[in-house]
C-alpha cells in the first residue's frame, strides 16, 4: 500500500516503512509499551452494534491496557461442575471489554489493533455444551473441565498423560458494524467477531476494515489454549489482561474483512457459511493483497497462493459460520527483516 498515512493526535505522520497493511516497521513483541489508558473487566457489553455507547475516546496510537472476564461473564467457576452447564445462560456470553472510540476514524479507513501483552488470569474452564459443537449431534451430555492457571503459567495437564500448552488469545475481536440492530458475538463477521482464530497472539497486529465513525473496538472471550477449529465449541475460558494500541490507517488499499500480521507471515481471514466458500473468498484476499501490495498479475499472484499460502480452518463451531484464513510467508515475500 503506497503512500499511507496513519493519523495521530499530533500530526499526519508520512511512513518510512511499509509492511504488509501499510504500517510502519512493527513493534518487537518484547518491548511493551506503558498503558495510557484503562478499562475493567466490568466495562463490557456483548453485542455488536453502532448503536452500543463507547465507554472510552482515544486517539490513534494509544495504548489501552484492559481487563477481560471468561465467556461465561461469571456464570461459571473454578469449584463448578457437569451438571452446572445446562444452567449457563446464553444471553450473556461473550463479555467484550469496550467499545473504544478511535478519534479521526472513519469509514473506509483500516484500524489496526497491536496485541503488546496478554496475561492470564488465575484460573479457566472447558467444556461441553448440549446442542452446541462442531459433533453436537454426538456428544449430547454436558462436561466441564476446570483449570489452574497464573501469569506465569505454561502448560497444564490435562491428564495424567497429557499436557496443553498455553497460548493466550482474544477469541472475539471487532469494530461495530454498521447497523442499528444489536448482533450476536457468537459468529465472525466482515467486523471481526468471534474469530477464534489462534494465530492472534502477543506481537500480532490485527487490521480492520472501520464501519463506522470511531470505529468502536472491543476484544473478549480470551483463550488459554486452543486448536484450530475449536471443535468442541470451548477453548480454555479464562479472564484476561491485555495491553493493545490502536492506530488509523488512512490509505489507498481496503480491505473487506480483518487481516493480521506478525514477524513472520501475513494472514488474511474469510467468514462465510461453507467451509468452500469462506476458502474460496480467502485465498482471493490474498490474491487482492499480493496483487496491491507485492506487484502481481492476478495470475501470478493465484499460482504463489497455490506454492507458498497456507489455507487454515480457524473455526467451524458456529454452524453454520466458519472461518478460514491463509497465511504467507514473510521469508518468500522478501520482508522479513
């Protein structure tokens, strides 16, 4: 993306260096910046619309430190049980910390949302839900697993055999879409949404296409660990702190549906309501951004998906909705410095 601007609360800003979506050279995942700004883990909503009032203004290129509740919103704890699972309630699911006001942004732009730290809370859960899943028709009797976990956890075990690494990740992330109506957090969306997406970890920047004036960021349902997929319809539910930052960009390129990168690889993602077609529409968001970004003919551009992307099913739990992205490397692209 040529010439791109990103628009700080101080002045148009010309970038020296394009990567990727435009930004200028990325952050290394190790230096985290200091919070200006703060939410709780009280300030949420789980709802995406316009119409849903920010609880914070900030300008582009700050860094908001906030706190996430497990997708429960409480409902659940470390001393529940099985037969606690059929009294969770649906309607409060997928508390998100926000909205978040972005000034200067505005539809058409791109929000991208740096993920500096995520910490874990101190404890999580998984498990199943009757009725809900990827084999729901199967597995039709509730399960719950709970879990022990700290800042500084790494693992946990999972049985006696068994042990899950740790990965941290906001399962739900979003800018609102442009409607009155108050949306469901439960499938991804061309905002965001329930992107599952284990990939958007520390150090990962995410971009957004902005609906709306301010674009309204909010960032939830946080996951210990995860495979691709989420088969099962849980992660590892756990409360969570992140330090994010959020800047405007204001360029040539747009984008139709969120993309994210980090050192090592650039992503696109596609929802859709067939794994097919959420495929189909991924590896033609490549093709957009090689083709703008890389100097492509279309063509040639379609043959490197097919030798160097790698289409991944983020996930399939939200049937009919499913999420795929792809991934390219930055060694083949020539930009990883």
């Amino acid at each position: 993306m040529k010439n791109i601007k990103i628009w700080t609360n101080y002045s148009w800003l010309i970038l020296s260096v394009l990567i990727g979506c435009g930004r200028s050279e990325r952050p290394a995942a190790n230096q985290t910046p200091q919070p200006e700004y703060f939410l709780t883990s009280d300030q949420t909503h789980n709802k995406f619309s316009r119409s849903i009032a920010p609880v914070l203004t900030v300008p582009s290129g700050a860094v908001v430190q906030v706190e996430t509740e497990e997708a429960s919103d409480k409902q659940l704890s470390l001393d529940s049980e099985a037969e606690d699972v059929p009294e969770v309630k649906f309607d409060p699911i997928h508390p998100l910390t926000g909205p978040v006001y972005v000034e200067d942004a505005e539809p058409g732009d791109i929000l991208a949302v740096t993920l500096h730290e995520i910490e874990l809370g101190d404890w999580g859960w998984s498990g199943v839900f009757p009725g809900f899943g990827f084999l729901a028709d199967e597995f039709t009797e509730p399960h719950l697993k709970t879990f022990q976990l700290g800042k500084d956890k790494q693992e946990v075990a999972f049985s006696e055999t068994i042990s899950v690494p740790l990965k941290p990740f906001p399962g739900v992330m979003g800018v609102a879409p442009e409607t009155d109506s108050l949306l469901s957090t439960i499938p991804p969306r061309a905002n965001g949404g329930n992107m599952d997406d284990p990939h958007l970890t520390k150090g990962t920047t995410v971009y957004f296409p902005v609906f709306v004036e301010g674009a309204l960021f909010s960032i939830g349902d946080t996951h210990a660990a995860q495979g691709m997929g989420e088969v099962c319809g849980t992660a590892i539910e756990a409360p969570m702190r992140i330090v994010y930052q959020v800047d405007v960009i204001k360029g040539e390129r747009k984008i139709q549906e969120p993309q994210y990168e980090t050192d090592a690889y650039y992503a696109v993602t596609a929802f859709a309501t067939t794994l097919d077609e959420a495929a189909r529409k991924a590896t033609r968001y490549m093709i957009d951004y090689l083709v703008a970004e890389h100097g492509l003919e279309r063509t040639e551009a379609y043959v490197l998906c097919s030798l160097a992307g790698d289409l991944k099913i983020a996930e399939v739990v939200d049937v009919p909705h499913v999420l795929v992205s792809m991934h390219m490397s930055k060694d083949v692209l020539g930009t990883n410095n």
